[in-house]
C-alpha cells in the first residue's frame, strides 16, 4: 500500500505501534483514553469548546472532534467496503 499524505503516515504508525496488542487490551487503552478526553471536555465550557479559536481558525470542540470521531466515521466507512468487496468476491467463487 503506497502511503499517501501524512494522515497516513501516522495510521501506518498507529497500526505498528499496536499491533502486538490483543483485543482486550486494545479496549481497556481505547476506553481510558474516552474517559481522559471526556474530563478535559467536562472541565470546558460552552464558549471555551465551540466560541473560542483554540488552533488557527478551529474551535477546541472541533478538533476533538477532528482528532476522535472523524477518524472513527472514516474507518468505519473503509471497513463497510472492505467487507462488501470481499463478500461479493466469496460469492462469485
């Protein structure tokens, strides 16, 4: 596969620094970091997430969401394709 742009770069380095990691703990990483994210949201105000230019002309609520969710839509899309792709193969075979 033939990396592209940065964004990439850092998901191939994603895939490589977790991949000896089983599923369990992958989950327990995943959910500690939900929750680290959740209080700094907590400690936030309305006009400090969504009114406040926090990185050139973003919001800090919308890079948190750049950076969690928007990754997740975007896998879960390449995901749903993948399994469409192999599934129509399976069945011409």
């Amino acid at each position: 596969m033939k990396i592209q742009n940065s964004k990439c770069k850092l998901a191939h380095k994603f895939y490589k620094d977790y991949e000896r990691d089983d599923f369990t703990v992958l989950q327990e990483k995943l959910q500690s970091t939900v929750d680290k994210i959740l209080k700094v949201i907590d400690t936030k105000s309305n006009i400090e997430l969504y009114e406040t230019t926090w990185y050139e002309k973003w919001t800090l609520g919308r890079m948190i969401q750049f950076n969690t969710a928007s990754p997740y839509t975007n896998a879960k899309a390449r995901l749903r394709k993948w399994k469409k792709e192999k599934s129509a193969m399976f069945k011409s075979l």
